[in-house]
C-alpha cells in the first residue's frame, strides 16, 4: 500500500533482526518511490533492508527480489535471471541463521504455557523445599545447638 509520501509494507517472515507485527514503512515519495523497481502493490517481494531504526529507504533494484511463481526474480533492469523461491531463502537463512514470522494479532504473541511450564516448575520448587526442611530436621537431632 503506498501514498504520496509512504510506502507500507506487511512482512510475511524476517531473515534478519527482530520481528515486529506491524507494517514496515518506507520514506518514500511518488512517481518514483521504487526508484525504477518493478515491484506493484499486492506482490510479494523480498527486500534486503540495511537499517530499520528511523525512517526507512526503499531499498536500491539490486536488493529488491520479486517472487513470482516459486521463482525468486532480480528486478534489476535487462537481468532476467530467476531462481527457485526455496532455494533463495535457503540461501539467505543460511546466512543469516534467523527466520521469524510476526504475530498475526496482540493474542498470537509470546505466552506462558500453565501447564507444561509453571506447574512443574513450582512442583520442583515445593520438593526442593520439602527435602531442604526434611535434611534441617535431621541435622538438628544431630546437633540441636
């Protein structure tokens, strides 16, 4: 989705850096927010983004990837070369050993599982702390100064 001074991106996955659930916003400006990319509303794209602290740059063609088909796709002008979707991202989780896909909502972010987390955990705290008064109860028969 763009306007006259913004372009807004909706990340499907991160390769690299922390996942956010919002848009990504580009400072942008029309006619020629893309500078010569290709790349439409609506279409998926893989962009390699340096920075993501202020306003972001969209990106230069030689760091902007259509995904078409399966088929990853330069957009840089007269390269017609594509490449397998699966094959590029392996590439590039290869480099960066990260991938984390955003919540889809506030609800679908990090929780604490109840059951399989605290309970046992707590469970291991009181028999701790059972064994600990069952061993001071022992050592004060043994010496009850």
């Amino acid at each position: 989705m763009t306007d006259q001074s913004r372009i807004y991106v909706h990340p499907e996955a991160f390769l690299k850096g922390p996942a956010s659930g919002g848009d990504l916003v580009f400072a942008g400006g029309l006619p020629e927010p893309c500078r010569g990319t290709p790349a439409r509303p609506g279409e998926r794209v893989i962009l390699l983004v340096a920075g993501r602290d202020g306003a972001l740059s969209w990106p230069s063609p030689e760091r902007v990837y259509r995904l078409v088909d399966g088929a990853a796709q330069t957009t840089l002008r007269g390269d017609t070369s594509t490449v397998p979707e699966s094959e590029f991202l392996a590439t590039l989780r290869s480099l960066t050993n990260q991938y984390a896909v955003p919540a889809g909502s506030g609800g679908d972010g990090a929780g604490i599982d109840w059951v399989g987390t605290v309970l046992p955990v707590a469970g291991a705290l009181v028999a701790v702390f059972v064994v600990g008064l069952f061993l001071m109860r022992i050592w004060h028969r043994i010496d009850p100064s």
